[in-house]
C-alpha cells in the first residue's frame, strides 16, 4: 500500500465517521463518475473563467446597444432629409403654380385686348360703313336735285339729258300721233271732235304706266296723279297723303299751266271725256277690266269716284314741253314711290311698339289685322338662324350613336332645309352669342358663370368649376344625359340662345313675319340654377323676358308642343299674368320625365290661370296621334290664346312627339304634317308674329320631316292637306279624359280665358 492508498483511506474512514448514526453506510451511494466529478472540481477551481465570460457578454450587449443607436441616429437624418425635401418641393411647387397662374392671367388679358381691339375695328369698320352710305345717299340726292334743275332751267331747244329710251320712244308715238290730230282737226271742227281726236292722239300703255298716266297727249300736271300706284297700298291712311301730294303738285312751280282757265261749260264736256278714256284704258288693259279690278285695294274704289282726269285745252303743248313734263313726272313720281316703300317698312317695324289704346277685337279690328297680316306675308320674309359652332357642342368620348342630342340633328335640319329649297325662301339672318346679362335675365349668376363664361375664367376661380360627373362612355356631364365638352359647350349655348333671342326681335319689330331658329342644345328643362335633360339655359325665356324689357311686349304667348314638359320655362313665368305658358305634353301621372305638368299647376299670385298644362294621361295604350293633338288645339289651346290676344307668340318646338321616337323619348305617333297644321293655325294670332325654335326630337327623318313643314307653313306655301277621316276622327278615351280634366280645372278661371 503506497501513499497515495494510504491518504485515500483515511479520507475515506473520515467520511464514514462524519455520517449520521442513524443511517447504516451502506445506505449512501458512492458516486463512481470520476469525469464530472473532476469538471465540478475544475468549475469550483476557476472562478476567473467565469467572470472572463460574463465581461465578454456584457461587451456583445453594449456592441449591439450602440448598433442600436447608430440606426437610430441614421433613421433621424433621413426623416430630418426627407422634410427637406419635402419643403423644398411645395416650395417649386408653389413658385410653378404662380407662375402658371400669372401665365393664365397674362393670356386672358391678351385675348382680351385682341378682343377689345377687334371689337374697335368692326366699330371703325361699321363707321367707314355707314359714312360710305351716307356720302352715296348724299351723292345720289346730289344728282338727283342736279338732273331736277336741269330740267327746269333748260332752253327748250336743247336736248332733254335725263330722257330715257322709254321717254324718246314715248315723245315719238306722240309726235306721229299729234300729226294725225293736226289732220283731223283741219277736217273737224267743234269741241266734240278735238276731244275726240286727244282721245285718239293717246298712245298704247306699256309696263311703265304704273306710274305715268297713259295720255301724254291730255296730261294736267295740277290735277293729275297717278293712282294706280296705290294698287298695293295697305290702309285708307293713303287717301289723306294723296290729297296732300295732289295740292303740293298743285302749287308746285315746276308743274304750274301757264294757260287760261277753261269755262265751267268746257270742264264738264272734258270731264266726260275723261271718263270716258278711263274706261277705255282700263279695257285695254291686258287681262281685262276684271284684272285691274282685282288689283285695286279697297282704297282704291273709294277714291276713284273722286278722281277727275281733266282733258286737254285746244292749245295743246309743244311736244318738247310734253316730254319734259313727262320726264319730270317719272322722276317725281319714282322719288315719291321710294319715299313711301321706306315710310311704309318703318311702319311696320314699330307696328308692336307704338300701342293703341283701343279695343284689339272691336270695331273690325279683326279684319284690320288679317288685312295687316296678308301684307307682311306679302312684304316681309320668313327667317331662318343657323350656326355651325353650335354643332362642337358634343361628347367627349366622339361616339354619337350613344348620345341621343347629338350635333347630327341641326345638321340634318338645315340640309333638308337645302335640299328643299326652302332655305332659299327665307332670309337667313346671323346668329350671335347671348351676352352675361341677357342670360342672367332668367338664370341665376353663379349658374350663368358655371356653364357660360370661358374655361379659362374657370381654371383661375375655383368657386365657378361645374360639378361634373364621370359618364359610363368616358365623356363628362352634368348628370347621366346631359353632357358637358370644356371647351365649345359654354360657347354653344350662349349661341343658342343668341340666335333665339335675334331672330324674335327681328320679328318682334316687323323686319321679319315669322321665323324657325335651327339651334341646339336644347333650353326649355333648364331651371334657374339647374341645368338638366340637355339644357343649360332656357332660350325662349330669355327672348320673351328680353322681350318685356327692351321693347315693353305686353303679352307673350309660349306655347311648347315638345313631348316632355318644359318645367324650366313653367317656373320662370309662373307668376307672371303677362306671359301665357301653354304646354301640350305626355304626364301620365308624373311618371314621365321630368314629372311636373300636371293639370293642376296653374299658376301662381297675379299669374294664376296664366300656366295651362294640357297633360296627356294614359300611357301608349294607345299613344296620342294627330287626332289627339289636334282635339286639344280645337278644345284647348287655340280658344285660350284667342282669348288672351298675345303679341308675340313663341313656340318651344320640339319634334319629340312624332312616330319614329322610342317610348323613354316620346312613343307618341304624330304625323310631321299635323305639326304644320298646328304652326298654320298659331300664325292666326298675334297678325302672324310666330317664332319656332328647335328644342327636342332625336329620330332624324322625323325632326326633319316636322321642320320642313313647319317652315313650309311659315312661307305660307300650300301644305298637303290633312285627311278627312283624321278631321272627324274622334281622339282616344285618354286624351278625352285629358281635355276634359284641364278644361274643368281652368273653368274656374273664366275671366280669364273662358273656353
């Protein structure tokens, strides 16, 4: 047993001892694992170890600590940075948008100074104008006093210089005419004979003797006048003017007889003389005594018996001094004729501004005022307005076939209009664009600066950019119809309503009898600040409120014959007793756009029973025709605006009604020529002052069809008569229903308009 044994032992026996008594030792189990008894020793051995290991994890957590706030101090640099940046762009941005803006300034103000100077340009334009027509009017007169004073002052021996061709050939027949008086006279002697012989001495009549008397050979400048020029003279005024010229010839010192006065005896044999040759001219007139007859006005019969063509005295004039006279006459005559055409044209132009305080109807007033008509469709012509700016008035998206108001529609309109002819037959006067202030005579201001000043203005003020919508084609609009093109819609409407508002006062003031104004888009749904059903301003309002303003029109019929009611143009006149709004249009119940109209919206304060709303009921079961529409015209329409003897009578024409048209846009089976019919019976109103203007209608044949009708009707040329069947047709049981509703609802207004 070595050392090592020995001190193994004696640990042992230590061990032993230090036990407890109480438990045996073979209760204790002796741990053999020599390998982690060593390792706990080594690990109780080598405290050092573990604190190397612990310092090195504290220098990992610390490394990672400051990783940690290097990214966070790289994290604020670049948020610092990226507002930076970020305050430098809004400042650009900024800086570009003034700049822009100063851009768009600058750019308006130029086109308005090229505005203002083009304006001054059609001013100075005008100006030179109208000096050029003064100088040529002052020039013409000029030549005229000339050629008169040289034909008083003339030596006799001298050549007339102002004689015609027609005058010289005159001056010869009566020359060889006077020959043969001469011959005769040497044969015959007595008074008898010599009148007999200046009868004879009278030459043929030719087309001038409208305004020189057909006896050169017995002519008497003091008494003589010629009266056939009053053949197409429209009133009895003209007696009291031809009186006045007959005493200013009678004192005129150019037309003065130099001879002796005749006796009284020799004066009734003339006279009969005198009779005698105005029998015969009026025989040997072409066409007979018949024609002449149904030429002479009433003015004319009247005056005739006071007529006294005086023959000619024994001393008959020298020729040259007959042709002077005569050619005198022509001149004087030809002045006084001009004179008269342009006082008579002024006449007509004030025939509505001038008022009589007289009873319209009374005394035969209704005569006067057919008679009255009869001459304007006489003088003045039909008008038509046209513009094809109105037509850029389209969708964005370009595809028209989705788009039931589209530019298609005038277009079409004034080609059938082309093609007829009768745009040829009408005068076509130039359309304009309707100015702020006109518009804002129905509509409100915001609403006139959204949809009628330049896009431009709009771009600078936010507070006028329309509320538009995203329509399913792609385009734009104020709502899911009505849509709206930036660029050429604000000019297009302010157009059409221009052309509207020109072509009823050029009727309104008698330089035209009636007229059809071709424009789109639409106005009659456009309401004070509510544009909608492809209106945006209300066209016929705005002419009639013109109308009451600037030439104080104290009664305006509207009527609209378009399929939808015109619920915009009803709420601008409700209340006004000097407007009558006359609606024909389908209701059924409110169920049809836009859903006002009914029979009981009349009107109200002082314009109550002014608003009649004929409301078609019933759906299309079956649709309303032309017996239909022409029942309402007998029962409805026609005696309430006979009762109310308008002024002027405008017509929201819309051709919707017509067969052609899809139930959602009408389904109504009218007939074009029914809506002549209908134009022909308005122009009994108001002494023919009936202007038309195109509001809906979407199938191009039937729009088409109803304009060239109702232009036709307007010219006054014949239209194709109705059948009789349709004439005494009896309307459907709905439309009778309709009638007899809006009589019973206006039945309580007979004071106004007893039907």
């Amino acid at each position: 047993m070595d050392y090592h044994s020995v001190s193994l032992f004696l640990s042992l026996v230590d061990i032993n001892s230090a036990l407890p008594l109480r438990l045996p030792p073979a209760a204790i189990p002796m741990d053999l694992r020599v390998d982690q008894h060593h390792h706990q020793q080594q690990l109780s051995m080598s405290p050092s170890a573990a604190q190397a290991s612990a310092a090195q994890a504290s220098a990992a957590q610390a490394r990672e600590q400051q990783l940690q706030q290097e990214l966070l101090s790289l994290k604020q640099k670049q948020q610092i940075q990226r507002q930076h940046l970020i305050a430098e762009f809004q400042r650009q941005h900024e800086q570009l948008n003034r700049q822009h803006e100063a851009q768009l300034q600058e750019h308006v103000k130029h086109q308005q100074e090229l505005l203002a100077l083009k304006h001054q340009q059609e001013l100075l334009e005008h100006q030179r104008k109208m000096e050029k027509h003064r100088l040529e009017q002052e020039l013409e007169k000029h030549q005229r006093e000339q050629k008169l004073l040289l034909l008083k002052n003339k030596e006799r021996g001298q050549e007339s210089a102002v004689a015609s061709t027609e005058v010289k050939m005159r001056l010869q027949e009566f020359v060889l005419n006077k020959k043969k008086a001469l011959a005769q006279r040497s044969l015959n002697h007595g008074g008898k004979t010599q009148h007999t012989s200046l009868d004879q001495s009278s030459p043929p009549q030719t087309g001038m003797g409208t305004y020189n008397h057909p006896v050169l050979g017995i002519y008497n400048a003091r008494d003589d006048f010629p009266l056939r020029k009053t053949a197409s003279e429209p009133n009895l005024k003209l007696r009291s003017r031809l009186k006045q010229k007959v005493s200013e010839r009678r004192s005129s010192p150019l037309l003065r007889r130099k001879d002796s006065p005749i006796t009284t005896a020799k004066k009734r044999s003339l006279d009969m003389a005198g009779r005698t040759h105005t029998q015969r001219c009026g025989e040997e007139w072409p066409g007979g005594s018949d024609l002449a007859h149904n030429r002479a006005s009433p003015s004319i019969h009247m005056l005739r018996g006071q007529h006294r063509p005086l023959g000619r005295t024994q001393s008959a004039p020298l020729p040259q001094q007959n042709a002077q006279a005569q050619a005198l006459q022509q001149l004087v005559v030809q002045q006084q004729h001009q004179q008269f055409l342009e006082k008579h044209k002024q006449q007509f132009q004030q025939l509505h501004i001038n008022k009589v305080e007289e009873e319209r109807w009374g005394g035969g007033g209704r005569g006067g005022n057919m008679h009255v008509f009869v001459l304007m469709s006489w003088v003045l012509p039909a008008g038509l307005v046209y513009d094809s700016l109105m037509q850029k008035h389209q969708c964005m998206c370009g595809n028209t076939h989705s788009h039931p108001e589209h530019a298609g529609r005038i277009q079409s309109i004034w080609s059938r209009l082309q093609e007829t002819g009768l745009r040829g037959q009408c005068e076509c006067i130039r359309g304009r664009k309707a100015t702020l202030e006109e518009l804002q005579t129905v509509h409100s201001e915001a609403h006139v600066l959204l949809y009628g000043t330049n896009p431009l203005r709009q771009k600078l003020d936010c507070s006028v950019t329309p509320m538009l919508v995203r329509l399913p084609c792609g385009g734009v609009g104020v709502d899911s119809d009505t849509i709206w093109n930036e660029v050429h819609s604000s000019t297009a409407v302010r157009l059409a309503v221009g052309s509207v508002v020109e072509l009823v006062f050029k009727v309104a003031t008698g330089e035209l009898k009636n007229g059809f104004a071709v424009v789109r888009p639409p106005g009659h749904h456009a309401e004070e600040s509510t544009p909608m059903g492809f209106c945006y301003f209300n066209s016929v309002a705005i002419a009639a409120r013109l109308l009451q303003q600037r030439l104080n029109v104290c009664k305006i019929l509207i009527v609209d014959w378009d399929v939808h009611h015109g619920n915009g143009t009803q709420q601008a006149f409700y209340d006004d007793p000097n407007v009558l709004y006359l609606s024909l249009h389908r209701y059924d119940d409110g169920n049809f756009f836009p859903g006002s109209g009914a029979p009981d919206e009349v009107g109200s304060g002082p314009g109550v029973g002014f608003n009649v709303n004929m409301a078609f009921t019933g759906g299309l079961d079956p649709p309303m025709g032309d017996a239909e529409y022409l029942a309402a015209f007998r029962s409805v329409v026609m005696p309430i605006a006979n009762e109310f003897s308008p002024d002027v009578v405008l017509v929201s024409s819309g051709f919707d009604a017509v067969e052609g048209h899809p139930p959602p846009l009408g389904g109504y089976t009218l007939t074009s020529k029914c809506f002549g019919y209908l134009t022909r019976q308005l122009m009994t109103l108001a002494e023919g002052r009936v202007v038309l203007a195109l509001e809906g209608g979407h199938d191009l044949m039937a729009i088409c069809d109803a304009s060239e009708a109702c232009v036709s009707a307007l010219l006054g040329n014949q239209l194709d008569p109705l059948p009789q069947t349709l004439l005494e047709q009896r309307p459907n049981q709905n439309a009778v229903c309709s009638i007899e509703k809006v009589i019973e609802t206006h039945s309580e207004y007979q004071a106004q308009f007893p039907i």
